[in-house]
C-alpha cells in the first residue's frame, strides 16, 4: 500500500487552489534576479508564502542554472517546529502531496543511509513530519521549476550538527542538491532584527560557523552543517537576499528576518 504524506499548511502557509498556487509561485521565481552560480546547496525560508515567498523564489530561481533535462534529488533539511525529538526523522513516505501533486520520495536512499548507519539517532516513525511546514513549503517551489526529480526530507530536533552533516555526507552527489530550510530572528523591532540577521549572512559567506553564535535563525543547526560541509568540500557561499516580513507585511514593529543563500564550486 502507498503512503502519502497530505499537506498540512494548505491553505494556512499558501493557497490550497492548485492554478494559484502555481501562478503564485511561478511569479515568485519569474521576479527574482538570476545569478551565474550553479547550486550545490541553498538555504530558504519557511514562512507563509505572502511573508516570505519573494525572498524563497530568488533561492529556487538558482536552480535554472542546472540541466533542466537531468534526474535530481533534493535533500530537504528543516528542523522539528512542533514535536520534541533526539536526532532527525525521514519523510518516509511513497510520495508527498501538494496541491501542484505528488512527489516521490527517494525511500530507497533513505533504506540504504539506515543501513549503512544502524546506531545513528534516527526517529523511525514519520510523526515529526505530519504538521511540520519547514519541509513542506518548499516543494511546491521544486514542482514549479524542475522536470524529473524525487526529495529526500530530513527533520531535525535536538542533534549536533555534526550529524547533520553526516546526512549531508552521505546524500550529497552530483545530482543532489540541499535545501536548508531556515527563519532568520524572530520577532525583534526591524532595525534590531537586521542587525542580528547579519551575524548569519557573515557565517555562510566567510563559512566561518563561530558568528551563528549570534545568528537567531530557527534552522541553525541545519545551516552550521551546510557550512562545515562546504568548508570541507571547497564550496563558496554568498547571500542572495534578504528582508524582513516588514518588507513584505508592512509592520516593522515586530518582524521575522528571511534569507536566501546559496553554495557552489
């Protein structure tokens, strides 16, 4: 019997009428500014799309800069917002469904790490997952731009990035791409925000993992594997951009940062 994980912020994260959702996102990727950089990963928010869709659409937009005809995995990295867990969780499902459809989910993979790992902190059921939106609010973006491809999602809770990177490790290949899924500060006064939300734009294009000690971003962990990762495999970092939902929501009282990040060779 197939398993399909159901969306469960439709209508809450983005709407849930599949011709808008695809319109909504399409203009999203359609405005953002096309860099010359190949992704081997990038880092993307998780809010509402009307908060931070514009800043997730310049992250997937990067991803025109693959070959388009190829198969590719994205390896979703996103932490655990409401259920408490040691060590990650797999999406292990058959597929996951939006509004724009189903997408497979590369289960063979996810066996073939359990196997090669047996003592690694793993929560093998896929409660973690049901309400999480960190994951989730990404792929319609993957369906909007890519041909051929299947996911790989990863939750975390309460780990050592250290294992993080382990995952990213054994996932990462030519044709996989990571997706970290990341706020920036939350809830601070916009100039206050801005200036706590530099100390994560300064760790991911120095790589240099020590200012995340002042960077508040929800997915830390997942974005201090990604630049351990990168320090080791030699890839570069830049910030694509940024903003807060002041931008996008008009009150700069009290706001969440969003940014938009990317790694290549």
């Amino acid at each position: 019997m197939l398993t399909v994980r159901k969306p469960a912020v439709a209508n809450l994260f983005y709407t849930g009428d599949k011709e808008r959702l695809y319109y909504t996102v399409k203009s999203y990727i359609e405005k953002a500014p096309l860099y010359p950089y190949k992704p081997e990963g990038l880092i993307s928010p998780h809010a509402g799309y009307m908060y931070s869709g514009i800043v997730a659409g310049v992250s997937y937009k990067q991803l025109l800069n693959l070959d388009l005809d190829k198969h590719y995995t994205f390896l979703l990295i996103g932490p655990s917002h409401y259920v408490y867990l040691q060590g990650i969780s797999f999406g292990y499902y058959d597929f996951w469904q939006t509004p724009l459809g189903n997408v497979k989910v590369a289960k063979e993979k996810i066996e073939a790490f359990i196997k090669s790992y047996p003592n690694f902190p793993i929560t093998l059921n896929t409660l973690p997952h049901q309400k999480e939106h960190s994951l989730e609010v990404q792929v319609p973006f993957l369906q909007v731009i890519m041909k051929n491809f299947d996911i790989i999602p990863v939750v975390y809770g309460d780990i050592d990035s250290i294992y993080v990177k382990k995952v990213i490790d054994f996932f990462k290949d030519e044709n996989t791409v990571v997706i970290i899924s990341s706020d920036l500060s939350h809830y601070y006064p916009d100039s206050i925000a801005r200036e706590i939300d530099k100390n994560c734009h300064i760790a991911v294009e120095r790589l240099n993992e020590t200012y995340l000690e002042n960077c508040e971003a929800c997915g830390k962990i997942g974005i201090e594997a990604m630049i351990k990762y990168a320090k080791e495999n030699g890839l570069k970092a830049k910030m694509l951009d940024y903003k807060t939902s002041g931008d996008t929501g008009g009150d700069y009282s009290s706001v969440v940062g969003y940014g938009s990040y990317i790694f290549y060779k």
